[in-house]
C-alpha cells in the first residue's frame, strides 16, 4: 500500500493521454486514470488530503467534464464525516471553475463509493490539474482503494472531446449549518416537517441559463447529476429548528429520513414546452441519523430526437418526493449540481423544403439531403390529396445525417352531404359522386318506409376521399305502418 504522493512527481509536465481516448467515430471516449495502489487517507480535521491528480492540456475556451470516483474503506465505528471534493486549478494554484463537493458520516465497517462531477472551460491555453482531494475528520482507517476496472476502485475520468459545450446547472447555495437566524432564505427543505412540503423539484430553473442547446451535429448527449441532502432530526445545527423532526407534536425522535428521487433530461420543442423526457431510475433511499448527509449520484445516457420542431434545447429537473421520517434539507450548490455533454456526433445536413410538394417528390428531396423517412402520418386536409402540409423539422434546420423526418401528408377533404329523406338509390349516387364510399343498413322501423332515415357521419362532416359513410334505410311496408 502506497502513501498519497503530492499529487505527482512530474507537476505540470506534459499531459499523457489514453491511446483510446478522446473523439473516436464521432463518439467522445473518456480518458481514464485509475489510482494505481491503494493509498492510506489520515485524518484531514479541517483540512483535505490530495489523493489523486491528473494534468489536462487545454487550448483557450476548450471544455472537459472531469468525474472522479473515490473508494474509501473505513474501520473505525464512530461514523466520521467523509467528504470527496474535486477541483481542478491553473499552473499558478489558481482554482478554475466550480469545484464539486460532497460527504457523509458513513456507517462503520463499509466500503463508501462517492462520485463527483464537474465542467473545466479553460480561459487560457495551458496545462490544469483536476484533483481528488478526501476529508476525513477522525477516522484513523481510512483507505482510498486503487481503480480495478471502469467503474471500481478509485479513479478520474476526462471527457467531452467533441467541440460541442456543455451545460451545468447547481441548485441554490444553502451554508451547512442553517439553524442560527437569521434563516438562509435559499435553503430548501421537503418532508415531514410543519412547513416542509413533501416533495421538491430542483435545477429546473436554476443555474446562469436554466436550458442548454445541444449542437446541430449532436446525436446523444450524456448527463450526470449529484444531489446531497441532510436529514434534520431534532437538535441538529445543519438545519432551521422549525423543520426538526423528532420535535414536533412530542412525536418520538425517528432514526430514518426515506425518500424516493430520480433524475429528468427534457428536450424541449419549438415553442419551449416539453417533447421527451428521458428519465434515470428511480431511487428509495434512506438518510439516517448516523449518516445524516447522503450523497446521491444520476446519469442518463439520452438521444437527442429530432422531432421537437427543430429544437434541441433541455432542461434537467431532480425530483425528490418524501415517504416517511425526519424531513430532509438540500445542500449546498456545489454539492447538488449537474452537467451535460455531447455523447455522440455525425456530420450535418440541411433539412429540404418538403411543405407543399407531394409525397414522391418530398421523399426524393429528404434522400437526397442524406436524410431519412420517419413516419407518415395522414390527415383530413382540404389540400390535394398526398400533399405534404408538415414536417417535424423545419426547412433550413441543421440535423445530422440519417436523421429521420416525420411527413404529415393530406387525405383530401370531402364535405359529407345530406342524404336522409332521399330514397336509397339517390343517397348512394350522391355519396359516390362525392368521392365517398357509401354502406348501406337496413330497418324496418316505420319511420319514412323506402328512405334514408339516418347517416354516419353527419351532414357537413369533413372527411377524407374514400371514407366510408354508413346510411340506413326504413324497409318497413307503409301498407302495415302507422307512419310517424
């Protein structure tokens, strides 16, 4: 087992990349820089222990998302407080960008896996290093386990290398200890308290811009998310006294704050409502007392449909609904946070003007932009019939390749005539003539013997060319009638 280095010997030198990272078919591969041994975490009191670094080289304006992963084995059973924080910084120390944060006061005994994630836009050309840097307040066992594979052990991922920019967004910046007045007015609490609503729906409308728009080359998009919350059982100092929940009504203290919460992507259509939501699972969780901070981490891999309108604008929403226990507060902004990027690319092409031309000629058009048929959906439309009157993308919207798009063809419009009162013959012939497809029923009713006495649809009804229209014809004998 290796003792922390100071974050690596060679500082600032070149950056090594991964052979098989970077911009691969379109496709944005992530580099990764697994913590080669596992490497003792001393206790840190106010400070942080650097456990890992990684050198990324960047030209001005150049954007990565950096993700860490760290594995911390604890042994001790007074359930310390364990924090992950990841920042990334300049040649001269200089922090750049958000860093990302978040802890727990874990269970004894358990291996803790905590995730982070976080943008790094370079404002100047150079070499940045992205840092995993671990708190542990008392915990005299505390070990960062070595990364094994992709996805286990302890490690730092460098992503986004297509030239499309991401997207972030933090929830509203609420300070750790919110019980001393006066009360922090952006911290968010949800659950079972007095004034506590039990659910809450974050990020949808926060951040410097609430939406992000995915480029016009941008087939998938990868987004991932972290949220924190703290369970507010009675005397805590991380929350406001009026949202304990072991207080209130003399109630016994609960050991339990459960709540259930999953992740939304939404792409937006044309007029800026939702078109699709991609959603991550669903989670059941469980902030006990000892624990007391959770940290929870999302992802969603998405495509980007292109049948919005053209649009390729999103939103991220975190919905949290409470279930039972102590109510629970939201952390701080930079421990609820989350941030897309552009998972896939294709060339581009410039969707044709299929509006107006028929179905053959607009089909040619779309397969010639290098483009592809979606579905055909026929309306009743008084233009001519196999006219095209729609398309879920614009003309002149830039997509990619081998997209598809969706035509919205005419059916004709015939206007029903009415034929109820004329004999059987007459209503048939008027049908035909306009270019409907009359059935005929059959009732001795004695209402108007050897007429229509009914119709369906009704007089005035637009329908396509060739609809089917059902009369029905009184066959009862008027010589044994008594005509209504």
């Amino acid at each position: 087992m290796a003792c922390a280095a100071a974050a690596t010997a060679a500082l600032f030198a070149v950056p090594v990349t991964p052979a098989s990272a970077g911009l691969a078919g379109g496709t944005s591969v992530a580099e990764h820089h697994p913590l080669p041994a596992d490497t003792f975490v001393p206790p840190t009191g106010d400070g942080k222990f650097q456990v890992m670094t990684v050198l990324i080289g960047l030209q001005v304006g150049q954007s990565r998302r950096v993700s860490d992963q760290l594995t911390l084995s604890l042994t001790d059973d007074h359930h310390p407080e364990v924090d992950n924080d990841l920042a990334c910084f300049d040649s001269s120390g200089r922090q750049i960008g958000d860093p990302s944060t978040g802890g727990t006061n874990d269970q004894a005994a358990s291996a803790l896996v905590m995730r982070a994630s976080m943008i790094l836009t370079a404002d100047h050309t150079g070499i940045y290093q992205c840092t995993i840097m671990a708190v542990n307040t008392d915990s005299k066992q505390a070990i960062a386990r070595a990364g094994t594979s992709l996805t286990q052990g302890t490690f730092l991922d460098v992503d986004n290398f297509t030239a499309d920019p991401p997207g972030e967004w933090e929830g509203p910046f609420c300070p750790s200890n919110d019980s001393q007045p006066p009360p922090w007015p952006t911290c968010l609490y949800f659950g079972g308290g007095q004034f506590a609503p039990t659910n809450s729906r974050i990020l949808f409308d926060d951040g410097p811009a609430s939406t992000w728009t995915a480029g016009p080359d941008a087939t998938s998009v990868d987004v991932a998310g972290q949220l924190q919350v703290t369970s507010c059982f009675y005397g805590t100092h991380s929350c406001r006294p009026d949202y304990y929940g072991d207080s209130l009504f003399g109630h016994p203290a609960d050991d339990d704050a459960v709540f259930r919460t999953h992740m939304e992507l939404i792409q937006l259509d044309a007029a800026g409502n939702p078109c699709a939501v991609t959603r991550s699972a669903e989670l059941k969780l469980d902030a006990t007392n000892d624990i007391h901070h959770l940290l929870v981490n999302y992802q969603i891999p998405a495509p980007v449909f292109t049948t919005c309108g053209g649009s390729r604008t999103f939103k991220v929403r975190l919905m949290l609904d409470w279930v039972s226990g102590n109510p629970l507060k939201i952390d701080t902004g930079t421990a609820t946070r989350a941030n897309v990027i552009v998972r896939q690319t294709r060339p581009t092409t410039t969707v044709p003007i299929a509006v107006g031309a028929d179905q053959a000629t607009a089909t040619a058009r779309i397969q010639r932009a290098g483009l592809t048929i979606g579905l055909i959906n026929g309306v009743v439309d008084p233009r001519p019939v196999g006219t095209v009157i729609d398309e879920n993308a614009p003309a002149g919207t830039v997509e990619p390749t081998a997209s598809a798009v969706n035509l919205t063809v005419s059916l004709g419009s015939v206007t029903v005539p009415d034929v109820e009162g004329d004999l059987q013959s007459a209503a048939v012939q008027a049908l035909s003539a306009a270019g409907l497809s009359p059935t005929v029923g059959l009732q001795q009713a004695c209402i108007n013997p050897g007429h229509v006495i009914s119709q369906e649809p009704a007089a005035g009804t637009h329908v396509r060319v060739g609809a089917t229209v059902r009369i029905t014809v009184d066959t009862a004998n008027p010589r044994t009638c008594i005509i209504k």
